[in-house]
C-alpha cells in the first residue's frame, strides 16, 4: 500500500534524508521517499502493517524535526 504525506514546516534537506534512511529501516517499509524541495514523504509498506508504520514514521518525524505538520494526502 502507498500512502502520501505532507510535511508542513520542514526546513532542513539533511534532516529530511535523516527521516528517510530512518523510516526506510522500519519494518515492513518497501520504500519510502522524503522530497525535502515538495515537502513530501511518500510511503510504500506492507498492507497488513501500514498503520504502525505510520506511526513509527510519525514518531521519527517528529524526534528530528518537532515543529513538522504532518498532513496525510491520501494513495
């Protein structure tokens, strides 16, 4: 399953590839982008484990850059 994320606030390129390599290790993740210039994250993860990789990616998100809003957009 894919889902799409917004990023509101993020301001950081290095924290963004911070998040990405992290969110990447989280098991069940196939693939997971962060677009640091469309202040996107894009997440590709098993269906059966999407919510708590959601979760877990929330989590990461929001220990490296805590000021960061994140708004999902939908598939």
């Amino acid at each position: 399953m894919k889902k799409k994320f917004l990023l509101r606030g993020l301001g950081c390129a290095n924290c963004a590839a911070k998040m990405e390599e992290a969110i990447n290790k989280i098991e069940g993740v196939k693939e997971a982008t962060v677009n640091f210039l469309t202040q996107k994250l894009t997440i590709v993860g098993e269906d059966e484990r999407i919510s708590s990789i959601v979760e877990e990616a929330e989590k990461i998100i929001k220990k490296i850059e805590p000021q960061v809003v994140i708004k999902n957009v939908g598939k």
